[in-house]
C-alpha cells in the first residue's frame, strides 16, 4: 500500500462532505478514551486503497466502513462493531448484531439514502485540528 496506514489500530471511513458522517465522527472522538480509532473520508486516496485491499466498491460505497486488520465491517456491522470496541454503554448495540443483516442494513439504508436531504452537505471534507490530527488519514 502506498499510503502510511498504522497496523495498530481500527480505521473507520466515511463520507467526508456528509454531515450525518461528520456527526458520527464527532461522536466516536470524546469517546474513544483509548485513542485506538483512525479516520479517514472515503475520498482520500488511503480510503481508496484499504477499499480495494479489502475487496469492497471504491466507487459508489456510501457507507461507514470499519478496517481492522484484515477484516472489514460495513454499514450496520461497522456501526456494531464500533460500538462494541468503544466498551461502556455503547456496547449494548453489540446484540443488535444476531439480527439478520437484511433487516439491519435496511434500516441503515433507508437513514444513508436520506442523509443528504435530512443533514446536508459540506463543500469540502472536515479538517481535524488539534491533538486528534495525527489520527486522521489523508
């Protein structure tokens, strides 16, 4: 890969004009106490290339996805398993995963197609300042 991605943590992407993505990037930041989450806009170049590594659409992929090592989580399972890694109250989304997928994704689907409209756009994928910059791939 040509991109400098670090092997010691899980890496989330996401939309990086979408205000719903942003939001949810926001969320996951106070409360990843452990710093173990990087980030990065499914724009990005490094985006593209864990995508492609992974088998997954580098194309039309509108969704959040979860790199950890060589797995790769998408839509509701990501949203799972990021609740999951960041412990406390969060984890009572982890039963949520012996749902079926279909029904799952369908309610994620139905959110990710309206986002757009409901939440609106950025002009330009949000810029990490601070002590979180280091944790954002580009």
């Amino acid at each position: 890969m040509s991109v400098d991605v670090p092997d010691d943590g899980p890496i989330v992407l996401f939309d990086g004009v979408c205000n719903l993505c942003h939001g949810f990037v926001q969320f996951i930041l106070p409360r990843d106490t452990e710093k173990q989450f990087y980030f990065a806009s499914l724009q990005s170049d490094v985006a593209q290339e864990l995508l492609a590594a992974h088998g997954l659409e580098t194309e039309s992929l509108e969704s959040v996805v979860l790199i950890e090592g060589e797995d790769a989580y998408v839509k509701s399972a990501a949203v799972i398993r990021i609740a999951q890694r960041l412990g406390g109250v969060y984890r009572l989304l982890g039963p949520f995963r012996f749902l079926p997928r279909r029904l799952r994704d369908w309610l994620y689907d139905l959110v990710a197609d309206h986002r757009y409209r409901v939440f609106g756009t950025k002009d330009q994928c949000m810029l990490p300042t601070g002590d979180v910059r280091d944790r954002f791939l580009e």
